[in-house]
C-alpha cells in the first residue's frame, strides 16, 4: 500500500491525537478530497477545522500538493503523486 | 465525544455568592469574577485572538454553563461551552451547530446565544449568520436548523447589515413557548406563533428611513430587540434609528425615544422581574455611533420608556466608543439587578445597584463584543 505525508500546523495537532505529520493511505482516486474524506472520518474535529459543512476548504486554509496550492490546480480533486506531501496551512490574514 | 480545547487554572466557585462575568472581544474571551460585584478579579484571556461575538451564561439544572461563540477566521466558527468556569472547555466534534447539507450553506458566524427560561431547561436558542435561528434542547452542545425562517419566502429580500447578514436577537415568549420574536440586519421583526413552524413579519410603526418607503412590511434594521419582564406582549426595540415598544407581540410598535438624547444605538435591556424597567445606551445617529458628545451613559426608564434618566455615576465624561448589541447585559441577582457593559474601546463597566453607580472591570481589552453576567448557579471546580 502506497503512503503518502500529511503535514498540519501545530494549531492542528490537538485535533489529530497531537500528531503534526501523518502517514495516511494514497486512495485509489489519488486526491487531495478523498484523503481528506478519510482522515476526516477517522478525526472528525480536523475535519471541521479544515473544511465547512459543505465539504469546501475554508477561506484562509491552504492546502499544497508538494509545492503547489491545490487553489491553482484542480482544488480538491487535485491529485497526489507518490513522494509527494500535503502541506496544510493557515494563511496570511487578519489584524 | 468532547474535546478539550485548553485549560487554565482558575476561579474556586465553591459557593452560590459569586457573580461571574464572560466577555467576548475581538480578540480572545475573559472572565471576571466578583463576590460584591464591586471589586472584580479579570482572568484570560481565553482563546485568544480568536473572536467571541456571542457569550451565554446558563445557569439552569444546578449548573453554571458558560457557551461562547468563537469564530477562529482560519478555522471556522464553533461554540464551546465550560462547566467549570472556564477552567476547561469542550465541543462536540461534529459541530454545535452547522447547516444540513442540503441548503448548500456554510454557517459563517454565531451572533447571538440565548437560553430559554428557567421553565425550558436545556433550550437555547442562538442567531446566526447567514440569516438564520437555530435551536438546541441539549443545553447547547447540539442545534438544529429553524427551517420554518430558512425557508422563509422573504429571505431572498433580507439584507445585509454592516456587520454581516444576520439573526442577532432572539425573545422566546415566557408565556407561551409557541410565541418567538426574532430580529435580524437586515429584516426586522419576524414573529412565529406555532413554535417556530412558520414566521411573520411584525414592524409595523418601525421606521426604516433609508428606503423610499420608510414603513415597509419587513426591511427594517433593527438592531436589537427584548421582551419585558412581567408583559408577555410587551417587547422593545432598539433600530437604526429609533427606540420602539409593542405592546400587542409586535402588531404595533410606538416610538418610546422621547427623553432619549438620540434613538440611535445598539443596546436594550430588560429588567428579569420587574415589568417596565429597561435599559438603552443611546448612540449619537448612524453617521457618528459614538456616545453623543463623548458623554457615556446609560438611560433608564421605569415607565416602559415613557420616561428617561440618565446614570453616569462611574462612567466616562469623554469616551467615544461605541456599544455593541450584544456588549451589555443584566444579571437576576435576588436583590439588585446588576447591569454591565463593555465598549469597542476595550473597557467594561459593572453596576451592583441597577445602573445607579458604575465601577470599571477592565480596560484596554480588545473591542468587546459580548457581554453576559450571572450569579453562579451550584459548585464549580
């Protein structure tokens, strides 16, 4: 089974049992959605955090498939290589 | 499943004398604790930099449950809830409160938290943007979706305030739990009779002066409303411009803003037993809201609004922030009501004797949002 890295904030770490990178499953659709949906299942709380009730990402999360933001390539359907990681991130807002 | 979200060591609520103060800013949630409501001790802050524009203390079932609304901007909003005065915090993991999927709607910010009377244990009510009521009969860990106002064939016509599109007041009806008024920005007041099955608009005398028509059927921008204290059919409002009261669930509302220095504000509060007795913090007119000539004050009537005294004992003779709906409120202490307030300056002033005399609790906080104040209810940790 192919793993791929799923890298969080420390803000998300208390939402993934303290973790800050995980080791997750590429799905068979390869995509940034489905390793979402799955992680979501299994860290409901990371879930919320990172996407609202509609399943979109929120306004101020970036999500980058190696050094890409998934905003510029095909969002959540986006898709992962092996070797490549998921980097989320909280971006540069507020006042 | 809850999870806490942090901890930090605080009161001892060991007894039922203490009144406890949450304050929700712009940026992070702080408590006060007082046993004379006169000299008060300030703790946080708690989640901080994130924004609290709704706080409810609950102190219905033998406890003291104090929800916060808190709207972290990267991470969304959700609303937390402490048994413990704050010493610990938990939310369920799905969410509080968040929208079927089949509106296609995401829930943006929580206005306004409000607990149902004493005879309602475990009902809240919060107010939500977009334009929306929502319920809880679990003491606020779980809500549902007011289907009867999402649905509402008007909702295409409601507007947006400056703040945002939202429900921000809720008056269940402590009479008959069929009746709830609801105000929103923009929209006015909507009633139900039917326990929220289905909502009509009621704003009829409420001007709305930024329309051709200033008495249109709904439309207005009315910025808070509460219900009295004795009247069941007695509700007041503070709207963009004008103070109002019905005294007939809304069919009517008169202009009560004689005596008021101007009907411009954000604040109205009622007193929780004694008919009549109300509060505002009169704002000097849309294009300046702050305290007219920078003198804060707060007015009082015992009439119901047919009559008003200023009290400004202990509050600022220059200070040009302004007050915000939810940033003020009254306790139900058994002997003298205490009324409190905190300003977008950042300071926050209490009253043990009904408004007759202000200390000051805080200042320089960021701008305070959400004001809310109870006698604790039962042991804490």
């Amino acid at each position: 089974m192919t793993t791929i890295t799923v890298e969080v904030p420390s803000v998300l770490a208390s939402t993934l049992d303290g973790q800050r990178s995980l080791q997750v499953p590429l799905p068979e659709d390869r995509t940034v959605g489905s390793i979402l949906d799955a992680l979501g299942e299994r860290y409901p709380l990371f879930a919320r955090r990172v996407r609202d009730e509609r399943g979109a990402v929120r306004r101020y999360v970036n999500i980058f498939v190696g050094p890409d933001n998934i905003r510029r390539l095909q969002g959540l359907d986006s898709t992962v290589s092996e070797g490549q990681d998921v980097l989320i991130m909280q971006s540069v807002a507020g006042g | 499943m809850n999870q806490a979200r942090c901890g930090v060591a605080l009161f001892a609520m060991d007894n039922d004398q203490r009144t406890i103060m949450a304050i929700g800013t712009k940026k992070g949630l702080w408590l006060a604790e007082s046993t004379d409501r006169e000299t008060w001790t300030l703790n946080g802050p708690h989640f901080l930099n994130l924004e609290v524009p709704s706080v409810a203390i609950d102190t219905r079932e033998g406890r003291t449950r104090i929800l916060a609304g808190v709207n972290d901007w990267h991470w969304g909003p959700t609303v937390v809830y402490s048994d413990d005065a704050g010493a610990t915090w938990s939310e369920p993991e799905q969410g509080a409160i968040k929208f079927p999927a089949d509106t296609d709607t995401a829930l943006a910010r929580i206005w306004h938290l409000r607990p149902d009377t004493a005879e309602r244990p475990g009902v809240v009510w919060a107010g939500c943007e977009p334009i929306s009521v929502f319920k809880s009969t679990d003491s606020g860990e779980n809500f549902e979706l007011n289907r009867g106002l999402w649905d509402h064939p008007h909702r295409s016509e409601w507007g947006a305030g400056f703040g945002g599109a939202a429900v921000h007041s809720i008056a269940p009806n402590a009479a008959d739990e069929n009746v709830i008024h609801a105000a929103m920005s923009t929209g006015g007041v909507y009633r139900s009779t039917d326990g929220g099955t289905s909502w009509e608009p009621r704003n009829h005398g409420i001007k709305a002066d930024f329309f051709p028509e200033p008495f249109p059927e709904f439309g207005q921008c009315v910025h808070h409303i509460t219900a009295d204290a004795e009247d069941a059919d007695r509700l007041y409002a503070q709207n963009h411009g004008g103070v109002y009261r019905t005294d007939d669930a809304g069919d009517q509302w008169n202009s009560i803003a004689d005596g008021l220095p101007a009907d411009f504000g954000f604040v109205f509060l009622s007193h929780p037993r004694t008919g009549g007795t109300v509060w505002t913090i009169p704002l000097k007119a849309a294009e300046e809201r702050n305290p007219v000539g920078g003198r804060l004050s707060v007015y009082h009537s015992t009439n119901a609004g047919d009559t008003w005294s200023e009290q400004h004992a202990g509050l600022p003779d220059a200070d040009w922030n302004a007050v915000l709906r939810d940033a003020a409120a009254v306790d139900e202490h058994p002997e003298t009501v205490g009324v409190y307030f905190g300003t977008r300056g950042g300071e926050v002033f209490a009253s043990n004797d009904e408004g007759a005399h202000f200390v000051t609790v805080a200042q320089r906080l960021p701008d305070v949002l959400s004001v809310r104040a109870a006698q604790v209810n039962g042991a804490g940790q």
